[in-house]
C-alpha cells in the first residue's frame, strides 16, 4: 500500500483568536505538552525547494481519501496516521525514508521511527517527544494553520505536476495579479511584489516570513489597495452603488 500524494495548496481559515497571534508573531504552536512545531521561513522553504516542500507537506496532511486504495475498502475506517504507520510497516525502505525525510525538514529535528511502539520519536529519544496515533491529528492541524491550507478537504484540488500551477495556489492574490499584468504569477513573483510594496520589507528581510505572516500581510497589502482605489474612484465621481467600499480594518476573509 505505498502511495505518495504529490500537491495540496489552498488557504483556509479555522483558528481561534490566541492561536492566530502566535501565528502572526512566527512562534512555536503547541500539539500536546511536549511537542512544538516551528514554522518555516520562506528562506528555509526556498533553501530547501518550494517543489519538493509541497510534496513533504501534502503527504503529511493528505486525507485517507486522498490516496488510492481498492475499491472494496472502506476508506472512512481510516486515518492519515494509520497510512502512514502502516507504510513505516510495510511500505518498503523507500516510503520509510521520504517519510521520515518529511517529518525531518518540517520539524527542523532528528526523527526515529520506534517499531516495537509504533510510533515517532523527535529529536534525542530521552526527550520522549512522540508521533503517534493520539497527537497526529493534532499535529496536522498545525500543519494546516502554519501554510494556510484549508482544513476542508471536500473543498481541495489536486494540482497537476507543474511546479507553476502548484505556486499559483498559494495565495488569493494570485488571480488579481494575473489580471492586471496578463502573464502567470509564480511563488517568486508575490515575494518580490511583497518586497516592493515596502512598509518595511524588502528583498532581503522578506525571506524571514512565515507562510502565515506572508500571506496575512499579502492579503492586508490588497485591501488596503482595494480601499484606496475605490475611494479614489468615488472622488473621481463613481457612483456609490457600484462601488464596494469595506474598510481595511476589518477581518481577513480567505
């Protein structure tokens, strides 16, 4: 049963308040007592390979009915965790090593997979930092809050395999972009875009982002254009009615 799903990008927005202010303050966001996950920067994920970043994230917060399996089996009977340990069982040395590559690069630490206790250790085993059946839905839920990616799988698509297509997913900004200039706005576009705008960032401290901090910013920078552009429209003597005035202040709406 050794599957890897390659692409799931979309944004969503299920978190409370105080999760949310660590989110845009880049710290840590706890899965039980002892576990923490840091989120990336946009340098580390550029380091690493935007590409190969999707794929490790995909497959570590892909639901069951995302992989395919035989039509006589009941897919709802599963959870991600029980593919995945099942996999570290049976899926040969090559599923065993993409996995724990996975889990090494978005947990920045030394992963051990224990056999006889079926499950993950993070980091020195003496910390009893575990992966396991109890906490992975949880640690996928970080997963989710820390990139952006919606938490309502009915609501995801697959990409195909081009990178470009992938990037294009990433924010909702993307289609604004593209209607303005008429060409395809890659990953690499929007950070620039982001750079430009100032405020403080540019081309060289832009890279110290998290995915969440960007694509809040992101997403702040386009309304206040918004606002700015209808007011401007209204002096220019628009009419009310065709104008959707929403002030900046206001929530985010993904």
């Amino acid at each position: 049963m050794c599957v890897v799903w390659k692409y799931l990008i979309l944004v969503g927005d299920f978190v409370d308040e105080n999760t949310r202010l660590k989110l845009l303050a880049g710290l840590p966001i706890k899965v039980d007592s002892l576990l923490k996950i840091k989120p990336l920067t946009l340098r580390q994920i550029a380091d690493m390979d935007y590409e190969q970043y999707n794929i490790y994230l995909s497959n570590l917060v892909a639901d069951p009915k995302d992989f395919t399996f035989a039509k006589e089996i009941d897919v709802s009977k599963f959870s991600t965790w029980d593919i995945i340990a099942d996999n570290m069982y049976h899926g040969g040395d090559e599923y065993r090593e993409f996995i724990l590559n996975c889990l090494k690069f978005i947990l920045n630490e030394k992963v051990t997979f224990i056999y006889c206790k079926g499950c993950f250790y993070i980091g020195d085993i003496k910390w009893k930092i575990v992966l396991n059946k109890d906490n992975y839905e949880s640690f996928k839920n970080v997963l989710n809050f820390q990139n952006c990616l919606d938490k309502n799988k009915d609501n995801m698509k697959t990409a195909n395999s081009k990178a470009e297509e992938i990037k294009q997913k990433i924010l909702k900004g993307r289609q604004l972009l593209q209607k303005k200039s008429g060409l395809e706005v890659t990953f690499e576009d929007l950070i620039s875009v982001m750079a430009a705008n100032g405020n403080g960032l540019n081309v060289l401290n832009v890279w110290e982002l998290t995915l969440y901090q960007f694509n809040n910013q992101f997403s702040r920078m386009q309304m206040i254009e918004d606002y700015d552009i209808n007011i401007r429209s209204l002096l220019a003597g628009a009419k009310k009615e065709d104008i959707q005035l929403k002030h900046y202040i206001r929530k985010i709406e993904n």
